[in-house]
C-alpha cells in the first residue's frame, strides 16, 4: 500500500493517524488558463463556497471596517447571512464561467483567503494572474504561497490579523511575474510527470 498526500499538511495527518509516511504530490492547477496581468481595477476578490469554514466572515467584517471594495465569487448556505452583514463596498456576483472568473483574477488588487485548507487551488489560479494573496498562514497554502513574494500570512482568524496583513500588503510592491514563476510549480504537466514517476 503506497500513499500519496496533496500536500505536507495532509502528509503530517497520514502520519499521525496510519504511522506511514506518504509522497507529496501537489493537484493540477490548469495555469496556462491564466495570464499575467499588470492591471488592478483596485478591488480585493474571494473566490469560495459560502460554508462557515471558509471564514468569508471574517473577510466580511474587514472590509465594512475599512471601505476597500471587495468582490465576492461564490454562493453556499452562508450567503444570506453574510449580504446582510456586508456593507455597500461588498458585492456578491454568485458563481461566475471560467472565462469570467479569469478576468476577475486578472483585475483585482488581491486575492484573500481566510480559511484552512488541505491545498488550496484558488490561490494559485490568481497567483497564475500574477496577483499576491493575503492568506491565513495555516494549511496548505504554506506550501504554496511565498510570504512577502507571493502574498502576505495573517496569524490569527481574527479582524484584526486580516486588517493587520490587508496593511502590510497594501505597503508593499509585488513582482507580478514572480508571483505567477510560483504558481507554475503546480502546473498539470509538472504532475502528470510525477504521477507517472
């Protein structure tokens, strides 16, 4: 019996529940559906089901705090909850087709990520658009996402680390390129090479 992980993060929980190691190969992220982009139309984008885990609620709460626009891409159980929390910056799109949802990442400021996660895909579809993401610092997106390179961690799911790295993010210059150089290490030929491996 051969075990393979999508991520260290699940590898660690292979370990402490089977007493086996495992071999990390990371999922397909369809990167070469992205471009880099070097536009910014200044608002902030969540991309996620509307489920309490994804902590779209703390989001929520940041940006009634701070004015900044923030779009959000998704639908879920949470949805009627959360547009009533949401200010007038805060708007609600649904679930939108590939090519849609492409433009939307080519655009915006930033991706935000508040939940844990196993991997992630998301991230790296935006980081293939050259976007820096403000994550959660917890999960898979450690593996994936180059603090101060490729976005900014918070500590804490709490408000207040969300505005405190909404801040360092806004402070610092990315390199677009780079950021999209980091997401296509998790391009689908990369690993159909190591699955075949």
């Amino acid at each position: 019996l051969h075990f393979v992980a999508i991520s260290d993060h699940v590898r660690k929980r292979i370990l402490r529940h089977y007493s086996r190691d495992a071999e990390i190969i990371f999922p397909p992220v369809d990167t070469e559906r992205f471009q880099l982009s070097l536009e910014d139309d200044g608002y902030y984008l969540i991309v996620s089901a509307l489920v309490p885990y994804k902590r779209v609620d703390l989001a929520i709460q940041a940006f009634n705090k701070n004015g900044a626009r923030l779009i959000v891409v998704g639908k879920g159980p949470d949805e009627a909850k959360l547009r009533q929390a949401a200010n007038t910056t805060i708007e609600f799109v649904g679930w939108k087709s590939d090519d849609d949802l492409a433009r939307l990442y080519a655009r915006c400021k930033a991706l935000v990520f508040p939940g844990e996660e196993d991997f992630g895909i998301v991230p790296l579809e935006a980081m293939a658009c050259g976007k820096p993401v403000i994550a959660y610092g917890k999960g898979g997106v450690l593996e994936t996402v180059q603090d101060g390179i490729s976005g900014v961690f918070f500590s804490e799911q709490s408000v207040e680390s969300l505005e405190d790295a909404l801040a360092s993010a806004g402070s610092m210059r990315f390199d677009p390129q780079k950021i999209r150089d980091c997401a296509l290490q998790f391009s689908r030929d990369i690993y159909k090479d190591k699955i075949k491996k």
